[in-house]
C-alpha cells in the first residue's frame, strides 16, 4: 500500500464501505522519499497496538473510526484481548479517489461525489511550534501569518495557548500546506462541515494528549486523516497517536519519527533532498539514503516498544523503560 503499511482487501469499497487488513511493517520513511534501507524490529507491532489503543479510546468518546479489532490468529480482538503482539489490524475501507493532473490538480471529482471516500486532506493540529517546524519556515517566508491562526506571534520553542489546526495535500506527488479556504474548496466541504472537521481534529488531539501527558509525553503535534463513510459522515482512518503521526518529546528529547528526521538531516544526503525535492525523478536524483548504525537503530527499535509498553499499559515487548531508553539515545549523540 505505501512505504510503510501494506494493505489486505478482504471486500473492495466500490459498492458500498469495503473491509481490509493493514499490515504494519518495520519498515520507515522520512521526508517523503519512500522506504528507507533499514528495518526496525517491532517497530510494526508498536504502531498497529497504539494506534488501535487510541481507536479505542476514540470510540469511548463517540468518535467514528474505521477500526474493526486487531487479529491475532484468525480471530479479531479487542487491545486488551490479545495475548500477544500483532501487526495487523481489521479495518473499513473507503474508496481513494484522485485529483486528476492537468495544469496543476483538478479537484472537481470531489464535488462530484458525495460519499465513502478518503478526504485528499492531511490535517494536522498544533499545541506547540517547536524548533525545525514547518510552520516557522513558512512564516519566515511570508506563506502564512500569525493572524490565519488567531494568534498574535509564532517563534520557536512557543506552547500554544489554544491548539492550532493546519491543513495539507495529501494527494499530491509533493504535499504542500493550504489555507482554510483551499482546504475546505478541495475537499468539496460546506462551512459547517469544515467548522466540523477542525473541531473533531481539536478532539482527536486531547484524547491523545490527555493519554501521553499522564505518562510525561508532550503531544508537540500531529496528523490525522479523515475519510467521509458511506452516509458522509467523518470518520477517523489510517493510524492515530502513533509516534509516526506525532512528534512526542520526553524531558525535551524527541521520542518520534522526528528523531530519525533529526539525524537525516546531519548527512549530505539530506542536503540534496533540499536542493532536488518536487523535481521530476527527484528521488533518483538524490540517491540512496545512508543505512543507520547498527547501535542507533536497536535503540530506536526500543523507544517504539517502550513507547507501546507506556501507552497501552500493557508489556508487549521486552524492552527497557522509556526514561532509560531516551538516556541511551542522549548519549549516543
């Protein structure tokens, strides 16, 4: 299905909300590139259980999801069910439909039809602007202003008063941000709808926020997707409050994906995805990413299954406490 996650389709979507199984894997991408060289032990098992934790937990709150159990077996359980870890999660598929290229992207087939379909929108929410976001670079060029935001300032290091909800492409051979505006017109949403899609992503975020922080975890931000089901209702899909979805830090230290793009971006590599990224071929044209040192990716293999042992709450992986975890990754840089 994608660099990452692969998809098992049990009954296609075409006629009506399909059924599949995703697949979570170990391996990892960065910057879009695609996969990356390495693989990271139970890295696939630690996103499939926490993000079927905060389906759950999504759930309890009367929020729709596309989450039907994890299967262990041939049988299809709830978290608290398993006996053991799985990668492999029972879902509702809708169908992915697809702006048509021609001078830039026509998005006109999403006005076109009305449900059970995958919104072409990555929608991300705030709670902090960190050093590195993204949204700093785009505030330096002049692409957005604090104003779009309700808010009077953005610099780095700053918590947020009250959360922020951003919006992107997500369908697009090189995702680029939109204002509200652009993002509503492309979806094919009506004011209300819009009003309600941020405020379901303000919900989404405290449930996850609310989990992490009882454990020490800041929520810094993070991404969902929304697909509208077949009574074009919003409903929650792929993964949620994964640290691939999120950028968590841990007495100021990184404890997501975001780490890995921290490292990445020490290397020569990375100097040329800046020059090369949204050119035709630009993938080839930078070339193959350097593999991680073997003592980097255990410790990173670990962090994923500590961090699934914390915020499930159950010990699924032999692996040490996240606290030591994040002392062995201190040191190592």
């Amino acid at each position: 299905m994608g660099s990452v996650k692969d998809l098992i389709v049990i009954k296609s979507p075409e006629l009506g909300l399909g059924e599949g199984i995703f697949e979570f894997s170990n391996r990892y991408s960065v910057f879009d590139y695609g996969e990356m060289p390495d693989k990271i032990e139970g890295k696939g098992e630690a996103l499939c259980l926490i993000s079927a934790f905060f389906f759950e937990r999504l759930e309890e709150r009367g929020i729709r999801t596309h989450y039907l159990g994890l299967l262990e077996g041939h049988r299809v359980k709830r978290l608290d069910e398993l006996e053991s870890a799985t990668n492999k999660m029972k879902i509702k598929l809708v169908r992915v439909l697809r702006p048509e290229k021609r001078n830039g992207y026509d998005y006109s087939v999403f006005k076109r039809e009305n449900s059970n379909f995958l919104l072409p929108l990555e929608i991300i929410y705030r709670n902090k602007v960190p050093e590195g976001s993204s949204l700093l670079r785009r505030l330096e060029k002049g692409e957005v202003k604090p104003e779009d935001f309700g808010l009077k300032e953005i610099k780095a290091g700053m918590k947020l008063e009250k959360p922020i909800v951003d919006f992107s492409t997500k369908l697009e051979d090189v995702d680029r941000y939109l204002s509200y505006k652009e993002a509503m017109e492309i979806a094919g949403l009506s004011e209300e709808e819009f009003a309600e899609l941020r405020n379901l992503t303000l919900k989404v975020n405290d449930a996850i926020t609310e989990r992490v922080s009882s454990l020490g975890i800041e929520n810094e931000d993070g991404k969902i997707e929304v697909a509208f089901d077949d009574e074009r209702e919003f409903m929650v899909v792929d993964a949620v409050g994964t640290p691939d979805e999120c950028r968590f830090s841990f007495k100021g230290f990184e404890v997501s994906k975001e780490f890995l793009r921290s490292y990445y971006r020490k290397t020569e590599w990375y100097e040329r995805i800046k020059r090369f990224k949204g050119q035709e071929n630009w993938r080839n044209i930078v070339g193959p990413p350097p593999r991680l040192p073997e003592n980097l990716k255990n410790a990173v293999s670990n962090l994923y299954k500590a961090l699934c042992n914390e915020i499930t709450g159950k010990k699924f992986f032999d692996a040490p406490k996240l606290e030591e975890v994040v002392k062995e990754l201190r040191e190592m840089l």
